[in-house]
C-alpha cells in the first residue's frame, strides 16, 4: 500500500519541481464537482483538461477530481 504514492519523476524529471507542485480536490455530489468545475474555468483557474475524471470517495453520493499544477497557475 506504501508504494502507491510513491512519485515517479522519470516520466518528467525537469519538470518535477517539489515546491512548485500544487494538488487541488473539489469533493462533493458529481452535479456539484462538476458545478465547481466549470465555474472555475469560467474564472480563468485552469482548464477543463486539467482536472480528474470524477472518482468514486466511498461514500454513497459523493465524488472526487484532482487537479495537480505548479505554482504558476492561478
């Protein structure tokens, strides 16, 4: 289970930057996380793209997305 989460900076080791790395999450009902989603584009924070597919958190009714940026986006 440890190793799940273990980073693999080989897929794009210039890029990696620990400190400039940034995970945002929006969890809720999926019409809310989709909701906030688009709302958020509508802001200018990211695009559509930059998020996860809705995932499943184990509570009934509730989902996750992810969207993992460096520090330069708004």
């Amino acid at each position: 289970m440890s190793t799940d989460f273990i980073p693999n900076h080989d897929n794009n080791p210039e890029d990696y930057n620990p400190k400039k790395q940034r995970i945002n999450y929006i969890k809720g009902s999926p019409e809310a996380v989709t909701k906030t989603i688009y709302g958020l584009y509508a802001l200018g924070y990211g695009s559509l793209s930059d998020w996860s597919p809705l995932q499943p958190t184990g509570i009934p009714g509730q989902v996750i997305s992810f969207a993992s940026k460096s520090s330069t986006w708004r």
